[in-house]
C-alpha cells in the first residue's frame, strides 16, 4: 500500500483533530507540528503537498495527535508555542501564552513605545513571555520579570536566552508578599496574575484543568482581587508619578476591581475590552 501524499495526510489529520478542538485550531496545530518536526513552513507544505510522506514523518505527527485527542496541549508536548511572532520554550511548569496577554502587551507598547530606557517590572512573569516581548518592541528597556515559581523562572530563562534579550533581569518572589518585590521606582508595572476562582473550573477545557499549573490560574472564591490588591498596594508606593500599572484580569470581577482601584486611589482607572468584547484589562495612574 502506498503511502498517502502530504496533502491527503493533513486532510485525514485535521478531520481526527476538528471534534475535539476545532478546525482553525486544527490547522494552526499542525502547522505548529510540522515546523517543530521537520522546520516546514506552510510555503513548503503546500510545495510538498502532492508528496507522498514518510512513514517516520507520518508516525511521529500520529503520535503527537494521539497524545491532544487525550486533551494534552500541543504547545506542551513539543514544548514550544508560537506567540506575538516569537518562539518560545513553554513547560507545564507555566501557562501556555494566550492571544489575550498578546493584546495587552500591544496596549503598552501603543502607549509607551517611543519613550526610551522605561523601567518596567513584569509581575507573574511565567514564561517570561510579557518580558520578552517588551523587551523586544520598547525602546531600550530595563525589565525585572518576577514570579515565584523556581521551574517557571528556569523557562523564563531559556526565553530570554535563546531570543537573546539582555535587558530582563529575573527574580524569584511571592506577588503577594510587598516585601519580597524588588525596591526602587518602575514606570511600567504589568501583572497577568492567577485570577480564575476556584469555582470556574466546572466551566474549562480539560487540557488546561488537566495539563497547566494550577497555582498560576486558580485564587480563592472568597478573595478573587487577592493578587490584584497585593500588587496594587506595593505600586502605590513603586510606580513613578508618571508611571503606569497594567493588569489582565478576570472579565468577571472587572467593575469590582475597577471600583476598588478608584476607592483606592488611583487615578484615570481605564477598563479595556479584548478582541471578544469582554473587559480583560485594567490600567492605572499612580495616586497623588
């Protein structure tokens, strides 16, 4: 029996894949696969699409798509993701970067961009992936990128390594603990904390209850702005006076925390509807 070309194999690949997470994830899936694999573009898929391909090739992606029909994120299994058009190393040690972290990293940098040597701190860093991409997009930052998870700073690491951004310094801390962030005046605070409660899980997908770290998603029922209110109170005293705190934040809890942010103190509290209509950001002014 001869084997399938390379065009009938995505085909057959794509239609095991659609039931469980859709065909656009599908496609964008094995796109993914086939660049870690064999460093295909989708320009060579399609040249090589009237090919027949290899058994070893054909096996080795089978056993990639078996491992997501049992709900295992692609992103985890060839350890790597593609995000704001950069390639970086994820682990289930953190979160895997969403479209979402990718618009308020646009957010700052529509904001911030043209201003030079900006002092930022990246709160819940994870994967470094914030720190990395302003890194990369403002001009001439100085970046502490914090978390406080030992294996989620060793893939920051790996990040800032292999896209070669030496201006992200890493620290290990506890978010919630004010004396354990670094001193000093910042004039870009980012956080992108754990902010799902405990009693959304009935609603997730189950790669991500059964696959990502559940200390950087879930906070207690009866304390939702716990990390929030944490990082709040330490950029009260840490932003600069022309400084600005940034948050992605729970659609569901937006109005209380915008209302507490402003009983706090803080100035021109702006709430900012992601790419789905929903709010998922939060920005802030220092209080006087």
């Amino acid at each position: 029996m001869s084997s399938p070309t390379l065009n009938q194999f995505v085909a057959a690949t794509i239609a095991r894949l659609k039931p469980a997470i859709g065909e656009r994830e599908a496609r964008a899936s094995l796109r993914l696969i086939f660049e870690t694999v064999k460093g295909w573009s989708p320009v060579d898929i399609a040249v090589k699409g009237a090919e027949p391909i290899s058994p070893f090739v054909a096996g080795k992606v089978d056993d990639i798509v078996n491992r997501m029909l049992a709900h295992e994120p692609v992103q985890y299994i060839l350890g790597e993701t593609l995000w704001y058009g950069l390639k970086l190393r994820v682990s289930p040690a953190v979160l895997i970067p969403r479209p979402e972290t990718a618009e308020l990293v646009d957010m700052i940098v529509k904001e911030a961009g043209s201003t030079a040597d900006l002092r930022v701190a990246d709160i819940c860093t994870g994967s470094g992936c914030i720190a990395v991409a302003l890194a990369r997009n403002l001009t001439f930052p100085v970046i502490t990128a914090i978390d406080i998870s030992a294996p989620a700073l060793e893939i920051a690491a790996e990040n800032i390594k292999d896209l070669k951004v030496s201006s992200v310094t890493l620290l290990k801390a506890d978010a919630t603990d004010p004396s354990e962030l670094p001193g000093g005046e910042f004039d870009i605070i980012v956080a992108n904390p754990p902010y799902i409660a405990d009693d959304e899980r009935g609603s997730m997908d189950r790669n991500v209850l059964l696959y990502e770290p559940h200390s950087a998603l879930f906070v207690p029922d009866d304390d939702p702005l716990l990390f929030y209110r944490a990082i709040a109170g330490y950029a009260r005293t840490h932003l600069s006076a022309s400084g600005r705190l940034y948050f992605e934040i729970n659609p569901i809890y937006a109005e209380r925390l915008a209302a507490h942010m402003t009983d706090a103190g803080w100035r021109d509290v702006t709430l900012t509807r992601d790419i789905h209509g929903t709010y998922r950001f939060l920005s802030a002014s220092r209080p006087e």
